[in-house]
C-alpha cells in the first residue's frame, strides 16, 4: 500500500522577449516555501484548473500581461518538502507591443539576458528557475525526459 501525503500542482511560466527572459521576486513569500529569491512567475493550480489557464492566469495575476499563447514544455515530477510536486513548465513570447507590470504580490521583476542570468545563490529553492530555463534551451525530445529529485 503505498503512503498517502500531499499533492502540490504547480504552473510556471518562461516568459521570453527576444533573448531575455523574466524573473520575479514575492512580496509575500510563504506558500513559495519563504524563499525570497529570483522565481519564473509560478503559482499553485486551483482546484480542477487546467495547467494552461494556470500559466496564463499566473501571467495576467504576476506581471500584468495577456497573452495568447502559451505552450506546455515540459513536466517535472519530484518529491520535496514532504510533498508530491507535479509542476507544468509553460514558455510564452511576449506579444508585439506589450510590456509587463508587477502585480499585486510581485516585489520586483526583471528581464535577464539569457546569457547573463543571476548568480544560482540568488534564485530561489537552490537555483531552481536555472535548471529549468536549462531545460529548456534543450531541443523538446530531450526536455520532455528530464527528472528531478529533491529532498
């Protein structure tokens, strides 16, 4: 019989504008396990959303933006913090004529160059976002087959 424990659905978002992307920082870190480090805007699912109005919820709610399109890369299964994490690792474009803005729980964004991304030690949970946008950069057969284990 296997244990019974908690189930954490989570949904983040690369957002990209030509060669940066878009991290951000919380105002009110506690169901981001109190990590005050760089995050790919994220948030849990609500109940029996879909993972992809998730990410474009997390878009609208984050940094302000409607986006047509975002697409389902990769998921990430682990186990952390005495929980299951499913999480839905969504990349989207920033649309023509757009820009981001903070939204009510986001202390800061900014847009990195990809190939100058902050220092792991200033990226939430260990430099979690890293590995993702990583992933990311693989081609999709690749990414598509990625695991992850963290205790």
């Amino acid at each position: 019989m296997e244990e019974k424990g908690r189930l954490k659905l989570v949904a983040d978002v690369a957002l990209f504008s030509g060669e940066r992307v878009l991290l951000v920082k919380y105002k009110d870190t506690h169901k981001y396990d109190q990590q005050a480090g760089w995050f790919l805007p994220d948030d849990y699912l609500r109940r029996l959303e879909h993972p992809e109005d998730a990410a474009l919820r997390i878009l609208k709610d984050q940094v302000g933006l409607e986006t047509a399109r975002v697409d389902l890369r990769f998921i990430e299964s682990f186990e952390g913090n005495q929980a299951w994490h499913l999480v839905f690792h969504f990349a989207a474009m920033l649309p023509d004529g757009s820009s981001a803005t903070q939204g009510t729980n986001t202390a800061t964004m900014e847009w990195f160059s990809r190939d100058h991304l902050p220092d792991r030690v200033d990226v939430a949970h260990q430099g979690w976002a890293l590995d993702v946008l990583a992933s990311l950069a693989k081609p999709p057969e690749e990414s598509a087959h990625i695991r992850s284990v963290v205790s």
